[in-house]
C-alpha cells in the first residue's frame, strides 16, 4: 500500500531557514525599495551604480543628524526653560476678586501729649521705649539689660496703645458702598512696621495665622461672616457675596471706600517723614503689609482718588509637574509657613527675617512672627494677586472744608479741616481684569509635535515608518510563512 505522509512542520528549523544571511538581505532590499522614509529607496534601487546608492546613503545620514540636533535643542529648551507666561483669554471678573486690603498709618510715632508726660513723670522702661520710637539708632544701642527684661511684649503692647493715636480718633468718618458706617466695623488696629495701624479687609484672624490663639487679642471685630479666600483658590463655592473679605460691589466712587482721615497735627511728636501725612499702603487681604518701605504717602488737606488696578497672576495645574527649582514658584500644598496660614512670597520672607533676626538677636521685631524654627528659601507664589493704584488729587475747596466741618463729629472748624485731614476715595474702573498665567511651554504632547515635525521635514518621517521598522525587524523575521515541500512513503 501506498500512502502520502505530510511530515509535521519543524518550527525551529523554518525560523534558521527565515534567518539566514540571503534572507535578511532579500528582507531588507525589500524594506528599502518600499519604506516612506526619504530617499531609501534609492539605496536599494538595483538599477542605480554603487556610487549612487552612497550619495542617498549620506544624504539620508545627514537628514538623520539634522533633525537629532534639532531635536536636542527642542528638548534642551523644554527642559531648561519650560515655563512661560501668557495672557489669559478669560478675564476674572470683579465680583470675583476681594477689596484689597488697606492699612493706613499716621506717621506720627507718639501724641505729643503723652510723650511728654511720659518724660516728665514716666518710669525709666517707658522713657527707653519712647526714645526708640523716635530715633534712628539701633534699639541695642538704646536699652540696657535691665530696662530691657522689665520690656516683655505685654508691656510694650500697652506702651504702644496708649502712645499711639488710635483707629478711633485717625478714622473720622468711614463709608462703604456709599453708606456711612462705624469705622470699628470696617478696621482693626494691626501692629506693622510703623507702629500701630489700621487695616481694612484683612482677612480673619483664624483664617491668617496658623495658631492664632497664640497671638495677643487687639480687640479685632469681623461684623460679617469670614470665608476662607485665598489668592489660589478664590472664594469658595458656598461663600456669601457679603462674606469677609469683602467683594467690590461695582465701579466708580459710590461703590468703593471712602475714607476721612484725623492727623491731628498738633498732637505731633515724632515722626517717620519730614512732614504730617499718612502712609497707606494697598495689599493682599493674607498678607502683613510692608507699609514702611512700600506705604505711599498721602499729604493733609487734600482730596485724593485712587484707582485700585490688580495685578493677578495664575498658573495652569499641568505646572505642579514641572520641577520646582526650573518654575521658580510655589504652589501653597507645596510649603506650609509656621506663622502664617497662606503662603505668600512677603509672608515667606517675614517669617526668613524673623528666623534670621531671632537667631543673631535672640529676639524679633514687636510685628515679627517668633517661632524659633527654619524657613526654606522664598519663592513667588504661582497664584498671586497684587494691587497698585492711579491717584489723583486736588486741594479741598472751602465748600466741601465746610460741608464735611458740620458733619463730623467734635465740633470741627473748616480751618482744622483743611489743616489736619484727608479726604480719600478707593474704587475700581473696571469690571473684568487681565489674568496672566503661567503655564509649560510646550507640554509633551507639544513636545512630540514638534519633533515629530522635525523628523518628518529631514526624513519624511511618521508613526507608519516607525511601524513599518518594527515589522520588518521583528514580525517578517520570525513570521514570515515559507512553502515546505511534500514527502512520499511508500510502505
């Protein structure tokens, strides 16, 4: 009997068979003739002289190294420079942003009337305070140890109430929204680094200081319900709109602050400049106002309008994964301050000044935080809101000397107007404002753009030749089907 027998297929022995050198280079011949890159094909064109086929060879080489070095300098930027900042299509709206925060102080360190008294029948303590109030020198050049153990904070927070003209009798006439209101409604005395002064719209205590119980009551008043407003989160969801810190409630004058300020000239004993003013200084509700070196100052017997402009500066959320040290900024999870709740580039350095002065000194400035631990290097926030202002001004004409004369309080003479106040308006133009944020240059699927663009202009290079490559490398080595040819028994 004769029978055909099919012997079973040796797979090992086909893949050998499929990977021998004439093979290999049938397979790759027939990769050259049909791949879309370039320019190959000429390489493994039979036709063309060898001298041909080197010219395509070198010049595919060099469309290789072009766009590697190409491409380097795009990954080079992308990795050093990955940041950039662009205005924002999408204005933030006036509604959504907080009055600034603003802080007025006379600059008047101590009422005449006191001073004199305390250095007439005032003990020593209070007569080295005194001094160091009004003069130059350094307060080490001042105390002697033991006058300075008798000045604990408890003491010197006294002294300073007592020295210093009060909210009650600087705030002489307070209205908001173009209602009069009880100026101790709508400020709080604040101890800055000019004494102390009075604030508007600081957000809450507990909202500000991450400890808050720690801190010396100064009688702070908050007539409505605090929210918790950051810069980088904003107001939350289920906020009120006349939640603290207050919201603008429109455009102009009448929907902004307007404020009557008391110098009291003749009360004058000492003071920062070299003439009766006010220094007012315009801020971050989060923030401790730096109003020594930054307050502007506003002479008496004026009529001032300050137009409020912020500055806000955001940041995309793709930019937490850029490394920190090539964003230079911070987001607020990525630093928590010791003293303060909110992390802010000024109060960052607040607390590195009061670290550094409490480490060489053994003690602070009466407006520093004192906690005795380190502070990494400050950053900027990535989310920041600012606030600068346009003034304008004029002399007050005797008929508003005389309007505001009968309406305030004490019995006031149009003289003593015109000599010891100021009349000043805060208010906001605009009703939307330009955001700039801050966002990656280009992210990686920018990134892949644009190498994928560089590739494809030196070597008309795509995600189909990549596949093309790994087909022929890979599937057609060790899968492509080969004929076996029959064998015949006989039995």
């Amino acid at each position: 009997m004769f029978m055909n027998e099919e012997r079973p297929p040796q797979p090992h022995q086909d893949i050998i068979s499929g990977c021998d050198g004439k093979t290999v280079r049938k397979d790759l011949r027939e990769y050259l003739l049909t791949s879309t890159l370039h320019g190959l094909r000429y390489v493994g064109e039979k036709k063309l002289t060898w001298f041909e086929r080197f010219f395509w060879l070198g010049a595919f080489s060099c469309s290789i190294v072009c766009a590697g070095f190409f491409i380097l300098n795009v990954y080079d930027k992308w990795r050093s420079s990955p940041m950039i900042v662009s205005i924002n299509p999408e204005n933030m709206a006036l509604q959504n942003l907080p009055f600034p925060a603003i802080t007025v102080c006379n600059v008047n360190q101590a009422k005449k009337s006191v001073a004199e008294r305390y250095k007439s029948d005032g003990d020593p303590v209070n007569k080295k305070l005194l001094e160091s109030l009004c003069t130059t020198q350094e307060d080490t050049e001042i105390f002697v140890s033991d006058v300075a153990q008798s000045a604990d904070w408890d003491y010197f927070r006294s002294f300073l109430i007592n020295v210093t003209q009060p909210c009650s009798e600087m705030l002489a006439m307070c209205i908001w929204d173009s209602g009069e209101m009880s100026c101790q409604d709508l400020f709080n005395a604040q101890l800055t680094d000019e004494g102390l002064c009075c604030t508007f719209n600081v957000v809450h205590r507990n909202k500000l200081f991450r400890n808050p119980k720690e801190l010396n009551d100064m009688n702070i008043t908050f007539p409505l319900t605090p929210v918790d407003w950051t810069p980088e989160g904003g107001y939350p969801a289920d906020a009120p709109f006349n939640g603290f810190p207050w919201r603008p409630r429109g455009i102009g004058t009448d929907h902004g602050l307007t404020l009557v300020l008391d110098a009291n000239v003749a009360e004058y004993y000492c003071a920062s400049t070299k003439s009766p003013s006010f220094k007012i200084l315009l801020h971050n509700p989060t923030e401790t106002p730096n109003i020594a070196n930054l307050g502007d100052i506003y002479g008496l017997g004026i009529e001032a309008r300050i137009a409020i402009q912020p500055r806000i500066m955001d940041a995309a959320p793709s930019l937490r994964g850029i490394d920190i040290s090539k964003r230079v900024c911070l987001f607020s999870s990525e630093k928590n301050l010791v003293f303060y709740r909110t992390y802010t580039l000024n109060n960052c350095e607040m607390e590195c000044e009061a670290r550094n002065m409490l480490a060489l000194c053994r003690c602070v400035l009466y407006y520093m935080p004192s906690r005795q631990l380190s502070c990494e290097e400050c950053l900027p926030a990535c989310t920041e809101i600012s606030y600068s202002e346009r003034m304008s001004s004029a002399r007050l004409s005797p008929e508003m000397v005389k309007q505001y004369a009968k309406r305030l309080s004490g019995n006031k003479t149009a003289e003593y107007v015109t000599k010891n106040m100021l009349i000043i308006h805060f208010y906001f133009e605009d009703r939307t404002f330009t955001r700039f944020t801050k966002g990656e240059i280009f992210g990686l699927t920018e990134f892949l753009s644009n190498t994928g663009g560089l590739l494809g202009l030196c070597m008309g290079f795509s995600m189909m030749s990549l596949v093309e490559l790994i087909y022929y490398v890979t599937l057609r080595a060790l899968c492509h089907p080969r004929r076996r040819p029959k064998h015949h028994f006989t039995q």
